[in-house]
C-alpha cells in the first residue's frame, strides 16, 4: 500500500518551485515594455488605451460611436457634413433673405395699383415673396454645393489643408457659377470671389465666415 503525502500551507516552498515561479516572472517581465523609458508621458491620461487599470477612473465611450486620436479631427466636420451644412444654410438664408426683399417689393407694388384694396395688397405681396425667396434660396444653395466640391478637390490636389484652399474654391465658384454670362463677366466674378475670400483670410475671419473651429493659414 503506497504511503500518503501529507502537505502543510506553512511549509516554505522548495527549489524547484521558487525556480518555476522565478522563470515564470521572468517570462512575465520580459513581455511588458520598460515604461521607464517613456520619459514624463502621464500613463493616467492614456489609460486604459495601453492596458494600464486605473480604479479611480471609469472609461467612456464617445456618444458618436467614432472615437479620434486628435480632438481637432474630432471637430472637423467629414466632405458629406460640410455639403449638407453648407447647403441647407444657403437656402435657408437665400428664402429668408428673398422673403424680405419680396415683402418689401409687394409692398411698393400693392402702393402703385390703381385701385388697391387690401386683397389685392396681400396677392401682391405673396407674388412678390414667392418670386424672389425660392429664387434667390436655389442660387444660394448652388454656389455653397460649387464651393464645398471646389474646396475638396483642391485639397486632394495640393495635399494641404490650409485657406488657400477656400480661396480657390471661391474663385472656382464664381467661375463656374458665370461661365454662361460670357467671358468677360465669367472673370469678373471669378476675381471677385478669390479677392473676396482672400480679404475675408487676411483679416483672419475665414473660420467665422466659414464656420469652423480652425482654417489654417496658407503654407507655401
């Protein structure tokens, strides 16, 4: 009858295990890297993106479901945003502003009717409204969708995401926008929309006129 092994907790550990547990911590060691060698990197604030737990701190996803490296590209809005904000707030200024230009219009026009009754005021002023807002609304929209396809490929063509990229976006528009009104008035609006965006890039107000968090100055 084999003899039975008794083991006691108390009993410090022998040779051959403090060896597996040695070469089983040096297994362990090796695999990590040697943070050491991060210099004055603040592991807290990356964490827990390289593995490091921090229980006084809970992880929280982005509520868009797109997380950034940068918070500057987490700001910038993607080719598909910045056509349907530009787009939609051309009309809707180009409806507003048409509206009050037609208003006053209806308004001059019901005064010259020769037997003007309140009615006939009212239809005048609805005409004039009806005419200029959608009007001036579709051109509007128009122009931001030549601006914003413009912008977008002078950025993939020059490789460089700076103003003068708005400036020949602008200049594009004009030309694009005009290039059935002839030659002569083609150029005239096409100066008039680089030197217009150019103004609006010196004075350092492209990101407000364009509504963004940053544009960056021109690089040569």
């Amino acid at each position: 009858m084999a003899a039975k092994r008794s083991f006691n907790f108390d009993d410090p550990p022998s040779r051959s295990t403090q060896s597996h547990v040695l070469d089983a911590d040096h297994n362990v060691a090796g695999s990590l890297p040697d943070f050491g060698a991060f210099g004055s990197i603040r592991f807290d604030s990356i964490s827990p993106a390289i593995g490091i737990a921090q229980p006084d701190k809970k992880y929280t996803p982005m509520s868009r479901g797109t997380e950034y490296l940068f918070d500057d590209d987490e700001k910038e809005r993607s080719f598909g945003e910045h056509i349907q904000y530009y787009c939609g707030t051309s009309y809707l200024s180009g409806m507003a502003i048409g509206g009050a230009l037609g208003f006053f219009e209806g308004l001059r026009k019901g005064r010259l009717l020769p037997n003007p009754t309140p009615k006939l005021r009212q239809n005048a002023i609805v005409n004039a409204m009806g005419k200029r807002g959608p009007g001036l609304a579709a051109n509007l929209a128009v122009m931001a969708l030549m601006f914003t396809a413009s912008e977008r490929i002078a950025l993939y063509s020059r490789d460089k995401d700076d103003v003068l990229n708005s400036v020949i976006a602008a200049s594009a528009t004009g030309f694009m926008f005009n290039c059935a009104s002839g030659p002569r008035k083609c150029l005239v609006y096409t100066a008039l929309g680089g030197a217009g965006m150019g103004l609006v890039a010196l004075t350092g107000h492209a990101h407000t006129v364009l509504h963004r968090g940053k544009v960056n100055p021109f690089t040569a």
